[in-house]
C-alpha cells in the first residue's frame, strides 16, 4: 500500500489562521533557490511582517518513516538559506510521538529535537528555531515569532 504524503498539507491549512492572526503575510510553497545539492529548495511558508522576512519549513509525521531522518538536511538547507538571504527560520514539527505505553507511531527523535539535541552537531540557533506545531501556532497567533 502506497504511503499517505498528504498529511502535510492538512498541517498547512491548520497554520494559516495563526499566520493571520499575527498579522504575517504568508506566501506558501516559496521557492527560496537552491538546495546544497542543486534541486529546488521550497519551503512551506515565507513570512513578512514588519520588514522581517521569516522561512517555515514543516515536517509532519504520524506512522513510522522518514520525516525524522530528513530534521538535520532540513536545518542545513535552511542555514544556508537564511545567511544567503537574511532570513530567520522556523522548522516546525508536527504529528505525534511514538509511544510504546499506548502503541501510537510517529516521531521517536522529535523531543531530542525540541529540546536541542542537535546543537552539539551543528550549530544553527541564532537563524533557525525548533518547535512543535502546537508552540509555533500559539507563538504566530500571538504575533510573536
């Protein structure tokens, strides 16, 4: 059975009322140039509000796979667009955890994400920022990233 790569687009459209709320113009699916290794580096969101411009890119995982594996590239590709373009970014990760206790999938690497378990492999809080959906929607609603 083939996977489901739709889920994504369904966090997409749970953003957007934040987004609005916080007063951020939000263009979605920008292509912000090149990857490190050539092909088109889109992101889900680019944000403008108050002369700032802000990156969003979201990996959303719900059974098992590779949205976790895909984190540290991810990060990479938005360091390198940021210093390129004078972004700040966001990489938001959505979806549930996996839990032995209640049997669910999804994420077993995200809370070593949230809580900054890459910083000591890569170097890249003072231009991309970490977070869960639920943090990123309260911090954009509130006008605050």
């Amino acid at each position: 059975m083939a996977r489901d790569t739709r889920t994504g687009g369904v966090a997409e459209k749970m953003l957007l009322p934040a987004l609005t709320k916080g007063g951020y113009n939000a263009t979605s699916q920008w292509n912000v140039g090149l990857k490190l290794n050539g092909r088109k580096h889109v992101v889900d969101f680019l944000l403008e509000k108050g002369g700032e411009r802000i990156l969003v890119s979201k990996k959303w995982q719900q059974v098992g796979g590779t949205a976790e594996e895909k984190v540290p590239y991810e990060i990479i590709c938005l360091l390198s667009a940021c210093r390129e373009g004078g972004f700040r970014a966001y990489l938001v990760l959505g979806g549930t955890d996996a839990s032995a206790e209640s049997g669910a999938t999804g994420w077993t690497l995200r809370q070593f994400y949230i809580r900054g378990g890459l910083k000591e492999f890569l170097d890249y809080e003072k231009l991309v920022r970490i977070d869960t959906l639920e943090t990123f929607v309260s911090l954009a609603n509130q006008g605050r990233l």
